[in-house]
C-alpha cells in the first residue's frame, strides 16, 4: 500500500513539472524580450541614420577644403609670377610697419565674402571678384568626363570665404618682415546640418620664392 501511494505520488509530481516545461513563456516574459529587442533596433536606426547624414554631407566638406585650397594656391601663384608686390600681400587698408613701401597697402578683402570667381587680377579674394560672378563647381556628369553634354554645375551660395594675412613675430616679439600668415575659413551650411560648419586652412607665405 505504501508502495502504491509512494508511485502515485512520484506521477503526479512528474505531471506537475511536464506542465510547468510546457507551459512556454508567460506574457512579462514576452513584453520584455519585445522591449530589449525594440530598444537595439531603435539604436541600430540612430547609428544608420548618423552614418548616412555624414555620408550626404561628405561632398560639402570636401567642397569647402577645395575652397581654401584655391584661394591659398592664387595667392602663392600670384606671388611666384610677381603679379603683385609683398605689399599687395595683405587685408585692405594695412598700414606701417606692415607696408614696406606704401601705406596702407593690402588688396584682400576683410570679413566673410561670397564665392566669386576670381577677376580681372585672377586673385580671389579681391574687390574685382564681385564683378566676375558667382563661381560654380563643374562635375563631371554620369559619363566621369569633363567638358561633355552631362556635365553639371553646383552653385555656391550657401558657402563664405575670407582671407585673413596676419604679421608674424618672433621670440624676441620682432616683426618678420619677410613672412606672414594666411588663414582661410570658409563657412557654409548643410541641408542635415543646424549650425553653420567651417573648414580653416592655417599656412604661411614668404616674401621669397
């Protein structure tokens, strides 16, 4: 008889623990599994949205690098063909002891200005350039050739370039007449960005070649 009821005992605590391991997942169980698995997709959106913003971004920053690049290479051009004199070298209305020999001097343009294409004088930067038109970057088309039927032209508006040519001095704070410093910053804005972005160049001219 002990025996008996010892048997029945052990099948119903066996049926008890086959119904609680095929019971399955209870609803709290469900919920969290879904929330857990929202919140990684949720992330995992925000890190492609990210990627792709600086992806369609990526041809305004180089645009803007391109912009620098032009202005500095006029400059040092200008200077190598003697197109214009270590005076000429300067922002508008430079005076004494920056001008060696006239005063003031300086033919660049002071503060922010649009992105003209470079004048009569072939320098950008000048007070000429507003006459020569907004400038515009030529793309290559579908076909990756210049010069061709598909060829397509990007306005400039959203970007500002300014020059900036600072004197240099050194440790014993005296004036380097023969060098000076160019800064170059342009600013301009995204469709994905808020804030105005801008790109800086830092480098230095001589007076000699």
């Amino acid at each position: 008889m002990v025996t008996t009821m010892t048997i029945m005992t052990r099948r119903r605590g066996n049926s008890r623990a086959n119904k609680a391991a095929e019971s399955g997942f209870s609803l709290i169980e469900v919920v969290i599994s879904m929330t857990v698995l929202t919140v990684g997709l949720v992330s995992l959106l925000g890190v492609f949205a990210l990627a792709m913003s600086s992806t369609q971004t990526s041809q305004q920053d180089m645009i803007a690098k391109q912009l620098a690049n032009e202005a500095y290479e006029s400059v040092v051009t200008a200077r190598n063909t003697s197109q214009m004199n270590w005076d000429q070298i300067n922002n508008v209305n430079t005076v004494s002891p920056f001008c060696q020999n006239t005063s003031p001097c300086g033919i660049f343009l002071v503060g922010m200005q649009p992105i003209d294409n470079a004048g009569v004088d072939g320098i950008f930067g000048t007070a000429d350039d507003a006459a020569a038109g907004e400038e515009q970057l030529q793309d290559p088309g579908p076909d990756g050739v210049f010069q061709t039927a598909d060829d397509t032209f990007i306005p400039l508006t959203g970007y500002q370039r300014q020059i900036t040519i600072s004197p240099l001095y050194d440790s014993g704070n005296n004036l380097i007449s023969s060098l000076r410093s160019i800064t170059i910053t342009v600013q301009y804005t995204t469709a994905q960005a808020k804030t105005q972005k801008t790109y800086v160049l830092n480098s230095f001219i001589s007076q000699f070649q």
